[in-house]
C-alpha cells in the first residue's frame, strides 16, 4: 500500500532516540515528548506509517533502543520548542551532599516544598535541580524531551534531610527499583518526650490512614485495613525531659515515625498532630523535631549505573535540634 504524506504540507522530520530517551515503550515516549498531540491521532499515526522507527512501521508498545531513529511526516505544530523553562523561576540555593555522573544527595532544608503542586509550582526542589542541571549543560531540555531529572524520594515541608536526585532515566529506574525493594536504609534523628524503654527496640505495629484529615492511627494488632509497620529505635542521649532517638525505617508509611512513638508514650518533640502541646508550648516549638539525616545503600540485586554506591552511607552532619542548646541534649 502507498501512503502520500503531502497532504500534511510539513517536512520529514527525525529523532534520534539518546541514552534518556531508551528503555521505555514508544508510545509513553511520545505522549511525553508531544504534549499537545492527541493520543488518537498518535496512534493513527504509528498506524498509517506517518511515524516509523528505523524506516519502518511500528507498534505503539515497542521498547525504544539508544540510537534508534523515528521519522515524522507530521504538522509542524508538535515540534515548536517551547521559548523557555519553567525551572529558571527556581532558585539556584542547593545543599549537595554528594555527586556524580548518575545521582545527587541533598540536604532538603525544613520548610522547603520537594515537588510542586497546586499551590506550590515556581521554587521547589525538583526545580532547583532542574535549574542548576541545565545551567551545568547536563541536562539538555531540547533533546531531553521525554526526561527531566527528578527527586527519587519525597520528604515533608515541615522536615528536612537527605533527598536523591536522579540524573538520567538509567538511575531514576534503578535508584526507584531499590526504594521499592527496601534496598536502601533510611535513618532518622528525632528528640522525643521522656526516655524511651528499652534503650533499643524493634518495634511492629499496624497502621491505618484516615484521608480526609490525613492523620493516622497505630494499633499493636491487626485490624481491618491496616497495614503492618516496622519501626527500630535507638536512644542515642538523653537530658531530663528528652531523649535523641535514632530511628531506622523497616517500612515507609504515613507519618510512621511521628505516630508510631507517640503510640508508645513517647511523641516528638514539635508535633503538632500527635504530640504533647504543653511540652511543644514550654519549648516553643512549632514544628517536629525530626530529620532524615542518614542514607545507606545496601543493593541486594543489579545496581547498574549506581553500583559505586553500594555499601556507602551519607549523612548530613549538623541537624538543627541535635545542637540547640535549649533542649540540653546532644548528638
């Protein structure tokens, strides 16, 4: 069958598919670089031969390979590049841990938004190192166009600590690969009431959501809907009324840590949902004496790109609570 791509009235147009753009199916990957196209007019597309891969047509689930080509004879509209970035809007304020080719660790400050939304949408994190990514040439949002660097793992406004930044797809899958598979420990500092006992505990529990509030609740048997949660703490130091706990995340539920040592008589310090409100007032502290201060990875299975990672650990050394000296307790 001949097919007569001159009735579009566009030239022929490629694409050749770089190391970002490989590993994913062909029609996620042009939903995500033509936004503005219509998904059934993509398909019709793929199926009248306007779009082909390597010279030839293709299905719409076909893996992309680095360096295959697509050829388009379709309107000049979808490829228009778009005169600038929203990223830019950003600030350029990062506190990078670590780095290399693949990934960056990050020191998210309390009171910085991780992702945007709604709400928030022109200086968040994920942005930030959009921002400072494309001012080094490594990411390149004109030929990128189906990638953007992104953040592996979401921490709270009100807490701050360790955030993983992926800066190719290849660790983006990998680095999400091993947070799925609980291939890398997350430790917590916090300062709680009183003085935990034992000293350390493992500890397991079950946890149901309420989404209307989006608050918690711990119970220490199961009940419908719950999930089971494993918590691990350590007292690392105490003063009379407070106590440093280390605390190493088993699962990664809502608000785990928050509502799990309330649960057992010893809320944080700061927490205004599941706290104690006079020791909170007595302090004055408004918000949660908690931080993500330690990584360590710990891959079981194939790291690929991130394999220099591998039983290392990162860890944020100055955390704001651990050396106020109001609270008369220390790291």
């Amino acid at each position: 069958m001949f097919f007569c791509y001159n009735y579009i009235g566009d030239k022929m147009r490629t694409l050749t598919i770089t190391k970002n753009d490989s590993g994913q199916r062909l029609d996620k990957y042009l939903s995500k670089r033509f936004k503005t196209m219509p998904k059934s007019l993509m398909y019709k597309y793929l199926r009248t031969k306007y779009i082909k891969l390597n010279g030839k047509k293709v299905a719409p689930d076909v893996f992309l390979n680095e360096g295959d080509v697509l050829t388009f004879y379709i309107k000049d509209e979808f490829f228009e590049e778009k005169k600038s970035y929203d990223f830019m809007k950003a600030g350029r304020e990062l506190d990078i841990i670590y780095e290399d080719d693949n990934i960056i660790l990050l020191n998210k400050k309390v009171g910085v938004i991780a992702h945007q939304d709604s709400r928030y949408d022109s200086d968040t994190l994920n942005l930030r190192v959009m921002r400072y990514l494309y001012e080094k040439g490594e990411y390149k949002p004109e030929t990128d166009r189906a990638f953007a660097p992104a953040l592996c793992n979401r921490i709270d406004r009100n807490t701050g600590g360790i955030v993983i930044a992926a800066k190719n797809a290849e660790a983006l899958r990998i680095m999400n690969q091993k947070i799925r598979d609980r291939e890398i420990e997350k430790y917590y500092l916090c300062a709680v009431k009183g003085k935990p006992h034992p000293a350390h505990a493992l500890l397991t529990a079950y946890h149901t959501k309420n989404e209307s509030n989006n608050t918690v609740k711990i119970y220490d048997r199961p009940v419908e809907g719950a999930k089971e949660i494993v918590t691990e703490y350590t007292v690392l130091d105490s003063s009379p009324a407070l106590s440093l706990c280390e605390v190493l995340l088993h699962t990664g539920r809502t608000h785990q840590i928050r509502a799990h040592m309330a649960h057992i008589g010893y809320p944080l310090l700061g927490d205004e949902k599941y706290g104690d409100k006079k020791l909170n007032a007595a302090y004055g502290m408004k918000r949660q004496a908690l931080y993500a201060y330690k990584l360590r990875f710990s891959f079981t299975t194939e790291s690929g790109c991130l394999e220099n990672l591998n039983g290392r650990s990162f860890e944020v050394k100055e955390v704001w609570f651990a050396k106020d000296k109001k609270l008369n307790i220390k790291r």
